[in-house]
C-alpha cells in the first residue's frame, strides 16, 4: 500500500509505503502500549491508594463473590432436592420390603438404625437452605440407612431362595396323569386279604405305560423289584424327605442319579401285589408314611373327577399296598 503526503501549498510530497510487516509491527505495538497503559493504571491506583481503584476492584471481587455463593447455593438446592427424592425412593422401597415379607410370610427386620419411627406434621419450609456441612450429614445418614435396607433386602433373599429350594424339593407336584384314584391314603380293607389294614399312599388308576414323574428333585435311593410294591422306586428329595413309586411296568433311573422336579421317571404297570393297571404313591419322612394329599394340594394340579384330599371320592378301581 502506498500511501502520498501533499503539503499545503503543494509544494512537495512524501511517499509511505505500508507493508504486511511494518502493519503487523505496528499493530502490535498499539496492543503492548494499551496493556501497559492498563498495568501501569492499576500499579498507580494499588500504589497511590486512590479511590476510585479501590471502588473499581472492590466492585470486580464482589460481583465475583456473588456468582460464587449463587452457584453453590443453586447446587444445594439441586442437591437437597434429589436428597428429598432420595427419601422419597427409600419409603417406597420400604413400602415394597414389606409388602414382600407379608406375603411371604417372614417377618420383616426390624429398623432400628435411624431410631426416628413415624414422622409427620405440616411443612414450614425455611428460607435458608442447607448448609453444606448439614446436607453432608443427611447424606451420610441416608446412605447408612440405604446400606442397611440393602443388608435387610438380602436377607430377606436369602430366606425366600432356601424356602423356594425346600419347596422344590418337596414332592408338591401330580406324579401322573390318572383317570380317578382307586384307594386314598388311611385305614381300608385289604382288596386281597379282605382284613382291615392301613394304606400308606394314594393309589393312581391309569393305563399301563402311563408317564411317570418325580414329584420333587432328588436322588435315586433305589429302583428294583419288591414282592409287595413290584417294581419301586425311591427317591431321596433331602431334609428327610422321600417318595415312593410302586408297580410300575419300567423304570428308567438307577440308584444313585440325580433326578430333577418333573423328570420322566417310569411307567406305570400292574407288577407286585396289585390287583389291576396303576401306580402306587408314597411320601415319607423320617421313614414314617406321610398322607400325600397334603403336599399334592400345595400345588393347583388335580386328578381329573377326583380330589386329593383324605375323603377324596373316586370311581371303585384297582388297590395295592
């Protein structure tokens, strides 16, 4: 860029020529003297103690002050808010706990740790809200709390998957899809010996090769013939616990395997003291016969035209042991 310079009188004239450096330079040299100027204003002002300087950085530091305290009293309030949301969550869990207990039946633990009980009564709120230092506190508090439902919810865990395991190995559900019930658990007479007797299972009338199923999981105590209940199976389910499953046409577990709740097991047949097709079944604990209706009917499945129950009515069909 060139620029000329003409005098008044047009006498004479100057060339300048403007380059990218001497613009740059020059540039610069306005922005260094303007910082100087600014350094040099404030060293005056600290140094001379002047008033309006004074004023000036007194004004900055406050309005500096103030964006501080309403940034964190802002994030006070978000944090007493999701607090309060917080507790909020921490009846409801407790409401559900309970609600859990009850229809399990296990009594709920007791809570004890914050010692407060039952709360309640208008809402004051106060202007001012929480300190830091207070907001610390009910945190802490709250988490102490939330710690020690998690332990009670696990508790509670604990105690319903060993209940729900006790429940699976309980003989509860139907071993076979039978046509009535040919003799219930109870005192009979004997269909052979024609003598008074006791009957220590319920016996199933159904076709021969009828399906067979263990009533609970378990493991095979024993699968062999026997003079009195022919083919026979016995199944160890635990906790003293075990079933038994007689005249059957084949069986299909050997002693000492693992059997699962609901697996086919056998057929059922017309093999040992019987007088026709069935299957015989027994429940028994600590070794003593245990009327099964009261298991079978912990579960919704029936006998089709025939109750369990221990005045169960059913078609006359064939007996056994």
């Amino acid at each position: 860029m060139h620029i000329i310079l003409v005098s008044n009188r047009l006498a004479t004239a100057r060339t300048l020529t403007i380059t990218p450096r001497l613009a740059l330079a020059t540039a610069f040299g306005f922005v260094f003297l303007a910082f100087l100027t600014s350094f040099l204003f404030s060293w005056v002002g600290v140094r001379f103690n002047l008033p309006f300087a004074e004023r000036l950085v007194a004004s900055v530091q406050h309005a500096q002050t103030q964006k501080t305290q309403e940034f964190v009293r802002d994030n006070l309030n978000t944090m007493a808010v999701k607090l309060g949301e917080m507790q909020a969550q921490l009846l409801r869990l407790d409401s559900l706990g309970e609600r859990v207990s009850a229809l399990s039946g296990i009594k709920p633990p007791e809570k004890s740790i914050d010692g407060k009980g039952g709360q309640g009564g208008p809402l004051l709120a106060l202007s001012e809200p929480l300190s830091p230092l207070e907001l610390q506190r009910e945190v802490d508090r709250l988490a102490q709390i939330v710690e020690q439902r998690s332990d009670d919810l696990t508790a509670l865990e604990s105690q319903l998957m060993e209940r729900r395991i006790k429940a699976n190995l309980l003989p509860t559900i139907l071993p076979i899809e039978a046509s009535h019930i040919g003799s219930t658990f109870g005192h009979r007479l004997d269909p052979i010996a024609g003598v008074h007797a006791m009957h220590e299972g319920i016996d199933f009338v159904a076709e021969p090769g009828t399906r067979v199923i263990s009533a609970a999981g378990g493991v095979v105590a024993a699968a062999e013939f026997h003079p009195q209940y022919g083919n026979l199976i016995e199944i160890d389910h635990g906790n003293d616990f075990s079933s038994r499953y007689a005249h059957l046409s084949k069986m299909l577990v050997k002693p000492g395997q693992v059997i699962k709740r609901g697996q086919e097991i056998g057929a059922s047949g017309n093999t040992g003291r019987s007088t026709g097709p069935h299957m015989h079944f027994e429940v028994r604990y600590k070794g003593a016969a245990q009327n099964p209706a009261r298991f079978l009917q912990q579960k919704a499945d029936a006998v089709p035209g025939a109750k369990l129950a221990n005045k169960a009515v059913g078609k006359p069909g064939a007996r056994s042991n």
